[in-house]
C-alpha cells in the first residue's frame, strides 16, 4: 500500500471515531435534558398533599373529641346545663342531713304541679286537692354530684314549703330523731332558682308530746344559686 492509500485510510479512520463520538454526545444530551426529576417531584407532591390531608383529619377528630368531652362535662355538671329557674335548691353544707325532702303545699289546697312536665306532685290527689296528712315528708331532693346542694323540679302553684330529714311521723311517734325547717312562705316567681340554708346560729326548738323528738330550726335565708 503506498503512502496516499494510507493516508487516506487514516483520514477516513478518523471521520469515522469522530462521527461515532458526536452520536453519542447527542444521546447523551438528549438523556439528560430529558425531565427526569419530574417524576420525584411529583411524588413529593404526593406525599405532601397525603401528610396534610391525615395532619388536618386528625385535628378534626381531635376537635370532635374536645367538643364530646366539653359537652360531657356539661352534662355531669347537671345544674350548669340546665334552666336554674326550673329548679328550688337546699344547702346541706352545714346540717349533713343524710336525706334532704322538701314538703309544700298551697294555702287554698289548689293543685300543685312539677314545672318541667306539667303531672301534679305526689301531694295532689285524684280531684286535685291537696292530702296533707299523706303527702308528708314530701318530695325527696336530688343532691348535685359530689357538692352539698341539693334540688328539686320547682313545685307550680304552692305558697308554703318546709325542708325536713324525710322521717314520717309514725317514726316520730316511735323516738326517731327528725329535723325540719319552719313552716315558711314561698313564692315560686322569687324563689325560683333560689337556695335555702339553715341558720344553725339558731338553736332548733324541740316538739312536744308525740312530737318530742321533732326538732325545727326557726331561722335560715334564700339567696340565688349558682352553679
């Protein structure tokens, strides 16, 4: 082979390795000018909108939970969610009667009802006349969760009221023990909502005869009540 076919052999050798090393630096721009990245990127969007969708149900169930657990404790604070009005409220911090009955009655014997529902009280018979001589100790009182008030549904219609122990008075005539307030006015429009507490300043005047072991304190005060 003479000089000029070798020379002409090397040229085109080196078109040829300069060809093929252009192709592959097209290829390779071409890969890497390719969006590859928006594949991760889209996944940490993803991501990130599955993180705050769980962040923001979470902080609804917390709210729903925080929401259930306010309206349990106004349910367990009795009074606190309900009308004050509708009730007549007695003070047992001092006395500690074990029992706690409110008894009343209208001065014209006329029917007495239960505010909330409308039925006559215990005190009321079929006519709607009062039996006074059935109808004592009267109602018992519900006493407020852990506290030394006690309550019950306002009475409509009486015009007297006594606090008492609850103790008949067939157990009065047997030696039991009983105490009571004194007979006293009521007014369902001023006391309504109201507390009543016992003077104990005021020493309790013991009963006679069948009555000896009944003992009513004179004095005491209504002042409102408040949850």
């Amino acid at each position: 082979m003479n000089k000029i076919t070798k020379l002409g052999c090397a040229v085109f050798a080196a078109a040829l390795i300069i060809a093929c090393a252009g192709c592959s630096g097209s290829t390779s721009g071409t890969a890497s000018s390719a969006p590859a990245s928006s594949a991760p990127a889209s996944s940490a969007a993803a991501e990130s909108t599955e993180e705050s969708k769980a962040e923001s149900t979470e902080e609804s169930a917390e709210e729903s939970a925080a929401k259930s657990t306010e309206e349990s404790k106004s349910d367990e604070g009795g009074a606190s969610s309900e009308n004050i009005a509708d009730y007549l409220y007695f003070d047992n911090s001092e006395t500690k009667w074990e029992k706690v009955y409110a008894y009343w009655w209208n001065d014209d014997y006329a029917l007495i009802t239960n505010k909330l529902t409308g039925d006559p009280y215990p005190a009321n018979t079929e006519d709607g006349k009062q039996d006074l001589g059935t109808s004592w100790p009267g109602v018992e009182m519900e006493k407020i969760g852990d506290t030394d008030i006690y309550r019950v549904i306002m009475p409509v219609g009486a015009t007297s009221i006594i606090f008492n122990t609850g103790v008949s008075d067939d157990d009065v005539k047997k030696g039991v023990e009983a105490y009571q307030t004194a007979d006293m006015k009521f007014d369902e429009s001023a006391n309504a909502g109201q507390v009543y507490k016992i003077d104990l300043s005021q020493e309790a005047k013991k009963g006679r005869g069948v009555e000896k072991t009944k003992f009513r304190y004179p004095g005491g005060g209504w002042t409102d009540y408040t949850a």
